[in-house]
C-alpha cells in the first residue's frame, strides 16, 4: 500500500510538472495561430483536429486499457497485441488517405484533402512506440511519460509556429508539426521498448491470445468513439451548418476553455486509472480516491474558470486581436460547461477499472441519442451563443444523471459528500468574483494588461484566504497524500 501511494505521489508530481509545460506551450501555439490566421483559417484547423483526434482514437483500438486493467500478461500476448496495433496503424493511415477527398467534400473544404492525407501518416507512426508507453503507465514510471511529452509538445509547437510566422504555411503549419511531435513521442518509446528484453516484442502472432483484450479494447473503443462524437458534434455542425468562420470563433473559444480539462484531467486519469485499477475491489477505497479527485479538479478548476470569466472581456481582445472580441459571451458560458464537463471525466476511469466497461459504452450510447439533437435545434438559431447555452445545461443535467445511474451502483451512496466537493469551491469562486468586479470597478480606466496583472494575483489570494478559512479539511488531505496519510 505505501508503495503504491508513494509511487501515485511521484506520478502526480511529474504529470503535474508535464500538465504545466504543455499546457503553455498550447496556449502560446493557440494565440499566435489565432492572431496570423483569424478566424476563417483557424476554422479549417479546427477541422484538422477533429480529424486528428478522431483517427488517434482508432490507432489505439482501447488496447491500453486493456493492457492496464488486465493484472499480468504474458509475453506472447504482448507481442501479439504489439504487432496488431500496427496493422491497426497501418489500415487506419491508408483508410484515412483514402476517405480525404470525401471529408473534405461534406466540409466544402477542397484543401482539407492533402492536409488530412499527410497529417495520416502520424498514424502509422503512433503505434511503433504506443504499447511501450502503455506498459510503463501501469508500471506508473510517469517521469519518462513526461519527459517525452515535454519535448515532443516542444517540437511540435515550436515546428507548426516557425512554419507559420516564416514560412506562412497557413493550416499546413499544424500538420508539420502534429507530425513532428509524433515522431519525437515515439523514437524514445521503440528504442526503451526494443532494448528491454522484457518487454521487446517476439515475432509471434497469436489471435486466440490476444482475442479478449480486443473484446474488452472494441468496447472501449465503442466508448470512446462515441465520446468523440458527443464532444466534437457541436464543432461538426456548427462547420457544416454555419461555414469554417463561425466556427473558427467557436472553436477557439472552446479550445480556450477546455485547455485546462485537456491537461489537467488526463493527467489525473492517467494516475487514477492503473491506481483504480489496483484496488477494483475494494468499495471504500474508491469512494474515498473519487471523491478525493473531485475536491481535486473542483479546488483547481472553480477559481480558474471564475477568474477567466470575469477577465475573458480584457484577456481576449488582448492575447488575440480585436477580431475576436465576440467570441467573449461564448468563453464565459462555456466556463461553466468546462466545470462539469471535467467533473464527468473520472467516473469513466473508474468505472473501466472496476471493470465496468460496457457501462461506460452504454452511457455513452445514451448520450448519443441526446446530445446531437440538442446541439442541432440550437445551430437552427443561427447563434453559437445558444449552441454554448444548450451545451452547458445539458452538461449540468447529464453529471447528476451519471451518478444516479451509474457511479452510486460502484462507490456507494455519497450524494451529500459529493455536493459539498462539489458547490463549496464553486461558492467560494463565486465570492472572489465578486470582490474582483469590484476592483476592476475601480480600475476600469486603467489599460487591459494593467487589469489582468492587478487581479489574476489578487483572485490567487483571496481564494486560498477562503480555502485556509473554510476547507482545512481539503487542506490536510492534499497535505496527506503528499506526505505520509495515505489515500489509497
């Protein structure tokens, strides 16, 4: 037990330190992007991306997961599993290159066919370093994981801006450097993986070996593709519906938004999983390590979002140009669909490592005949201000719903500890709002640079005045789980 805590310890401090580093890097890439391109070609990116994510989900076929759940697994299987990612990789790169035209057809977007069928072969790459990285997840060694995320997102940033701003490459910048950073992830991965005899894989090739861990990947590919399309099918129609400039405003303002989420949470799944994994079988012991992590990403999250809120009118026009001035009210509201939409996330880590894998493929099934049909009557408004309206309460509604379908039948009844995780930071956030509008009432003819400088410190104190004052409790227990309290 004091080893896997202290081993936790360790892996949250370095995905912490990795969260950071790469959570700045993409911020920069974003802004420098948004104000060279605008809106227009910023929208054709959006559509990359989506393609990207869309394809990477495929690359790994839910195989990881069924590499951390599963307690041991012999070396036959590994190379079995090892070989059929990369024909996996492999199918999806010439799958890819071969529906481009069609994409781009749906998208009305001519040049998304050679951007799509170059950005491909990333996906022929992933997979060569992908099992290796995989295995050391479960073994919990997150500080090469971190490393070689550093300087695979280094690279890529520093390849798609110098593109970019000198060479002009416009939408292409991002796919030099999406294929930049996949080849400095993965060079590392193979020669670790290849050099260690234990985990090197054997040309050998067994499908009734490996025949349930594709099972168990095909549901978690389920899972995740139609995640995919409930978090993405609001940028699809918003692009089909309203054309790439409406959505290049949405899209940066969602991808200002959930910057934080993309990093913060898988950094926290990451660690949670093969941990959840390890005590799948023990019911006090998760609830004790979920509601831990909700206190977590709340104590984190509420005061950030609150801060961006009431900064976005000042932080926007500055960072990105006049231009994107409107996209403001979009970035305030979907503050609030950021901070349940990070709440949701650790239930699904949970469930997959208590086993509970087709339950996180149903619930996802669910959602898909929920949530396209809302975000389709709100696109008919013509608005993306109504599209993020719809989008927040529907992410508010669908949380709670989550927790009495699913997560209470694992962990137990904890609805009143949970709402206390819960709504406590969010009420506090909402006191420090207010003392900084008031601040910035007193300020307002000072210039937006100066406005941010003076409150983003003072929301700093006058929040963790609030958490010392009223949640000492939450104090001892992130002091506990670095020092010597365990958690898990």
């Amino acid at each position: 037990m004091g080893s896997l805590k202290s081993k936790a310890v360790k892996s949250v401090k370095h995905t912490s330190l990795a969260m950071i580093i790469t959570s700045v890097l993409q911020i920069v890439q974003l802004i420098v992007l948004g104000r060279i391109l605008g809106p227009a070609v910023f929208g054709i990116i959006a559509l990359v991306q989506i393609v990207i994510q869309f394809a990477q989900m495929y690359i790994d076929m839910g195989l990881s997961d069924a590499i951390i759940q599963k307690e041991k697994i012999s070396k036959k299987n590994l190379s079995s599993l090892y070989w059929f990612s990369i024909m996996v990789g492999l199918l999806m790169c010439l799958s890819m290159i071969a529906v481009a035209p069609l994409i781009a057809l749906i998208f009305q977007q001519e040049q998304l066919t050679g951007l799509i069928q170059l950005i491909s072969l990333s996906f022929f790459i992933l997979p060569f370093g992908l099992q290796f990285q995989t295995i050391a997840s479960k073994q919990l060694e997150f500080d090469k994981i971190s490393r070689y995320e550093i300087v695979g997102s280094f690279i890529g940033v520093a390849v798609t801006l110098s593109t970019a701003v000198l060479l002009s490459a416009g939408a292409w910048s991002l796919v030099f450097g999406h294929i930049s950073s996949s080849l400095i992830r993965t060079i590392p991965w193979v020669i670790i993986g290849f050099r260690n005899p234990e985990t090197r894989p054997s040309l050998t090739y067994s499908w009734n070996g490996i025949k349930e861990y594709v099972i168990f990947g095909i549901y978690r590919l389920g899972t995740t593709t139609i995640n995919f399309f409930n978090t993405k099918v609001d940028q699809i129609l918003i692009g089909i519906m309203m054309g790439p400039q409406v959505l290049g405003f949405y899209s940066m303002a969602m991808n200002l938004i959930m910057q934080p989420i993309q990093k913060l949470n898988p950094m926290i799944n990451r660690v949670a999983f093969p941990v959840f994994s390890k005590i799948q079988n023990d019911r006090g012991r998760l609830q004790k390590g979920y509601l831990f992590i909700i206190k977590l990403i709340m104590a984190i999250n509420a005061p950030l979002y609150a801060g961006l809120a009431i900064l976005a009118p000042f932080v926007i026009p500055l960072l990105l140009g006049e231009e994107w001035a409107s996209i403001t009210v979009v970035v305030q509201i979907l503050c609030v669909y950021a901070l349940f939409k990070a709440l949701g996330n650790p239930s699904g880590s949970l469930l997959i490592a208590a086993g509970k894998v087709k339950w996180s493929f149903y619930w996802q099934l669910f959602q898909l005949f929920i949530i396209p049909i809302v975000i389709y009557f709100s696109s008919l408004t013509g608005s993306i201000v109504m599209v993020a309206l719809a989008m927040t309460g529907l992410r508010f509604v669908l949380f709670f719903v989550n927790y009495a379908i699913r997560l209470r039948f694992v962990i137990g009844n904890c609805l009143p500890e949970m709402l206390k995780s819960i709504f406590t930071p969010i009420g506090h956030s909402l006191i420090m709002i207010a003392i900084l509008q008031f601040v910035i009432t007193q300020i307002e003819s000072f210039s937006s640079a100066n406005i941010i400088l003076i409150n983003i410190p003072a929301g700093i104190i006058i929040y963790m005045l609030l958490i010392l004052v009223f949640q000492k409790e939450l104090v001892k227990e992130i002091k506990g789980f670095f020092t010597k309290k365990a958690l898990i």
